[in-house]
C-alpha cells in the first residue's frame, strides 16, 4: 500500500496550493514517483497538480463517494512512491449533514485513508498563537493524526523564532518554514484559480515554488512522515454516458472531473474532442454530445459567432442525445447576458437564458433524481454532484430535468431542464457537476 500524506490548512488561503504544487515539483525532481489527490469538488486544481507531478490528479469526495469508490480511485497510486493529497478549505470544514461516506471535510479522507496532514500556517499577524490554533488541529478529532506543520509568511528570523518555540512548547513537529514570497502566488478570477492551460509561466511559477520547497522544507522528514490503512480496491468503475463521446473541450468547457474521463475510458469509451471557440463541431458518428461547464460567459461574442459549431450541434442534436453541465449547459440556452449586458445567442437546443449582468452565487452540493434519462443514467437515478456559478437565470421554460435537492435535502430551483428534439434526440442539462451515481 503507497503511503500518503494530506497537505492542509486552518483556513483557505493560506497557501496550501502553492505549497503543494512546490511540493509535488521537488519531489519529482528528487525521482520521487508521487500521486497527487484534491479533496473535493475542485475541478481547476488538479490540473495545476498533474503540471507538477506528470500524473494525473484525481478528485477524492467524501460527501459524493462511498468507501468503496474512494479506495478504487486512491488505487490511481499504487505504482507510485507516495500519495499527497490537498485538502480543501479548513482541515474540518464539510457540509452540516454526512454524504456518502463524510461531509465532504479533508479530515474525512485523513481518517479513511490513514494519511496524516501536514498543516500549512499562515503565522502572519501571530507568534506562538499559531502553536495553539495548530495543536487545537491535532485534537479535534480522533483519527486525524497532524504529522507536522510548515510555517508561511514568516517575517524575520525573530518571527520565526517565537512562532518555533510555541511549536515546541506544544510538542509539534515543524517541517519547514517558507518566507512572504509574494512572487510565486496564481492568479485568480472568480470561481477560483485562473485554468492552469491559461498561465503561459505555469511551468516557471511551478519551478520557482520548487525551488523553494527545496530550501525551505526538510523532505526527507516530511515524507517519512507518511502513513496509509486504506486497502487496495479494484478501479471504480463509472458508467460513460456513451461508447463514443464527443466532448467540447478549449478555454470555454473544460471543468470535467479527471475521474470521470479516467473511468469512461477503463470502461471502454472513446472521448472525441472538439473545440467550439474554433468553431468546431461534435463528431456526427459520436452516440453522444456532452458540453462541460467553464467560463462561456468570457467567450459569449467568440460562441455566438461560430456557426460551424452552433448548425452542427444543433444537426447532432436532432436524433442524438446531448447533455450539458452549468456553463455546457448554458451554452445549450437561448442565450447568455455578460456581465456588461450584451445578449449572445446560443444553441437553441433548450430555451434556458441566463445573465452575470445580475450576478448570484449558487454554491453547494446537489443531489438529483432525475424525471427524465440523461447519457448513462436512467430515469429515477440519484445522483451526486456540486454547483458552482454566478449566473441568474432569466428563462427556462422547458421541463424539469430532476427534482434537486441540496446537502441539507432542502430543494433548489435549479433543477435542470429537457427538450425531445423534433427528430427524437435528447437535450439535457444541469447546473450541477456530476460527482457519481448515488451509492
């Protein structure tokens, strides 16, 4: 069994991100074979984290995913050296009510897993008041073991000095201690970190984080530190919506979970990408269209203008079935408003209008139980997912999709719509990201 470790924090934005991608990098620099992990529904991040490990991250979801699940998709690892997951927000922040196997908190996976974390502080603005936030961390919860701390932000050498002897006093191991390097910090937009395919200095930045996890952190003693319990499974098996599957995928759709793609492929299927910002259109020999969430919001004049693309998905659409998800899905409207009021007409293929000149945030896991089939599941199908957007929805005449609930099983109204198209083709779509099947 690969050991593992869980690179987390008290807190977003402490700079766990860039520790971790520093991390990954140094380490494959050391021939250091490691498999990285995102907790959660996080679709940007893994992408930053296979630029740094030349492996592909996977999402591992405790709310959404049951044991079983879980164990076959950290299997992903097992020729590998090391497991290092990132956690997401605080070490025990999840939703209020338990999912499928946890609330969905990074803790979740530290007790499932066995892998101890490594809490990134952010000391700035404190002294040996990090050594109680941290130790309060490695009480919280039986089951989460807290192998020790890497200090960020850190001033001067007397900062440092008091925040080390809080850490002793508390009898916390500190493994490393990075300075303010304001430098190597990603740009952000807003659902989260600019995609990593949009940042020409990737590789630059991911180099330069190295460099200092180098200096800074003691690794041989961060990745002797690594435990696991979780017992090998088979790969999980996720049912592809299709056998050939034409997917848009450039700037404008390319949120997709990587353990989806991952496990439509082991299953079989054949992913055949197009990109509608070239005006491109889905494969007609495909058996199903599916258009991933983004930002076609930022590309409203580009889509608009690219007829290649809108006749052949609207031609697809007629006798095929085609799925869409959040920003897939609002491509597959009438039209979506930017944020500066232009109107862009989109697909047609549902009547859904959408508008971020009247911004919303909508953000939460779903579940669904869908009132009509979508590719791969069946009418009466429970499924798993989480949303994320600012769009408010102007229109949407069509019929209902699913009857969508969120964590706490309170209802929302963003349940998706249907259309059976003229030549009997099914169009679909959700604002939620599909996660799993209901397990």
């Amino acid at each position: 069994m690969t050991p593992g470790l869980i690179i987390t924090a008290p807190a977003s934005g402490t700079g766990k991100t860039t520790v971790m991608l520093g991390l990954l990098a140094a380490l494959r620099d050391r021939g250091v074979n490691v498999q990285p992990f995102k907790n959660g529904p996080d679709y940007i991040d893994p992408a930053f984290h296979r630029a740094a490990a030349g492996r592909t991250s996977l999402n591992l979801d405790s709310w959404a995913m049951g044991p079983a699940m879980l164990a076959g998709l950290v299997s992903a690892g097992h020729d590998a050296d090391l497991i290092l997951a990132e956690g997401s927000m605080g070490l025990f922040d999840g939703v209020a009510a338990k999912g499928a196997s946890g609330n969905g908190a990074t803790a979740d996976l530290a007790d499932l897993m066995g892998w101890p974390v490594v809490v990134v502080i952010d000391a700035s603005g404190q002294a040996q008041t990090a050594a109680a936030v941290a130790l309060g961390l490695a009480r919280f919860r039986p089951g989460v073991r807290l192998a020790g701390v890497i200090l960020n932000r850190i001033a001067s050498p007397r900062h440092e000095a008091l925040v080390r002897a809080g850490m002793a006093e508390a009898g916390l191991t500190v493994l490393g201690v990075l300075p303010k390097h304001a430098a190597i910090a990603m740009p952000e937009r807003h659902l989260g970190l600019v995609q990593a395919e949009e940042q020409p200095a990737l590789h630059a930045l991911i180099a330069e984080a190295a460099g200092l996890m180098r200096k800074s952190i003691d690794l041989d003693a961060l990745v002797a530190a690594a435990r696991t319990h979780v017992k090998p499974a088979s790969a999980s098996i996720v049912r592809p919506p299709g056998q050939r599957i034409a997917m848009a995928r450039d700037a404008a759709f390319s949120f997709v979970y990587p353990h989806l793609l991952q496990g439509w492929r082991a299953a079989g299927a054949e992913v055949l990408t197009f990109s509608p910002l070239a005006d491109q259109a889905p494969d007609p020999d495909a058996d199903i269209c599916w258009l991933p969430g983004g930002y076609p919001e930022l590309h409203g004049a580009a889509l608009a203008g690219a007829s290649r693309f809108q006749a052949g998905l609207r031609a697809f659409a007629m006798t095929k079935p085609v799925h869409g998800e959040c920003g897939g899905f609002m491509a597959m409207g009438e039209a979506i408003i930017d944020k500066d009021g232009t109107r862009h007409k989109m697909t047609g293929l549902l009547g859904l209008v959408t508008s971020y000149a009247q911004r919303k945030m909508h953000l939460g896991y779903r579940t669904a139980r869908l009132a009509q089939t979508v590719p791969g599941h069946a009418a009466g199908t429970i499924l798993k997912g989480h949303e994320f957007h600012y769009s408010t929805i102007l229109s949407q005449p069509d019929a209902a999709l699913a009857e969508v609930t969120d964590a706490t099983g309170a209802g929302v109204p963003e349940t998706g719509s249907y259309r059976l198209q003229s030549g009997g083709g099914l169009s679909t779509g959700t604002f939620f990201h599909l996660i799993a099947a209901a397990q």
